[in-house]
C-alpha cells in the first residue's frame, strides 16, 4: 500500500498466536511507519516505529490485529509503500 499522508494505515491483519508475519517498509520518504496491534480493531498500541526502510519478520504471542502505516504528525514528504502480511 503506498502510504502519501499523515494518518494512513495498511488495513488490518488478524495474526493468530505463534503465527510469524512480515512487515516491509519501502519507498523514498521522511516519515515515522509505526507499527500497530489491536485486540478490536479500535484501540491500537505502538509495537516499533521506523524512519527508513525496512524488512521484519515477527510472531505474535497471542491473537492480535496488526496494520503498519504513519500516525497524524508523522509525515513529511514523499512515498511509503508499507506491507504486513502473514
């Protein structure tokens, strides 16, 4: 997904427990991707936040949606291309 804005997400990712997802950070930009979790899909937590690109492999402890993208403030220029997947 190609993330151009302030507060734009990848949709969510249900990542079930001991299930490993990969996370890719790509593109030319200044900007903060942060990484999120949620049990609801409402109420999201922080887990790693980036400033340039990157490749990551995690497992997730327990059910829990995941979404990658830049949080309201965090943009300044250019394209993120911001994937998870499982």
């Amino acid at each position: 997904m190609n993330i151009t804005a302030q507060n734009t997400f990848t949709p969510a990712v249900l990542i079930q427990a001991d299930n490993i997802f990969d996370v890719s950070i790509s593109g030319t930009f200044v900007a903060t991707v942060t990484v999120q979790r949620s049990k609801d899909e409402v109420t999201w937590f922080d887990v790693e936040s980036f400033t340039e690109r990157a490749e990551k492999a995690g497992v997730s402890g327990s059910a829990w949606y995941f979404r990658v993208g830049v949080k309201t403030g965090a943009f300044t220029s250019g394209t993120v291309v911001a994937e998870i997947y499982s």
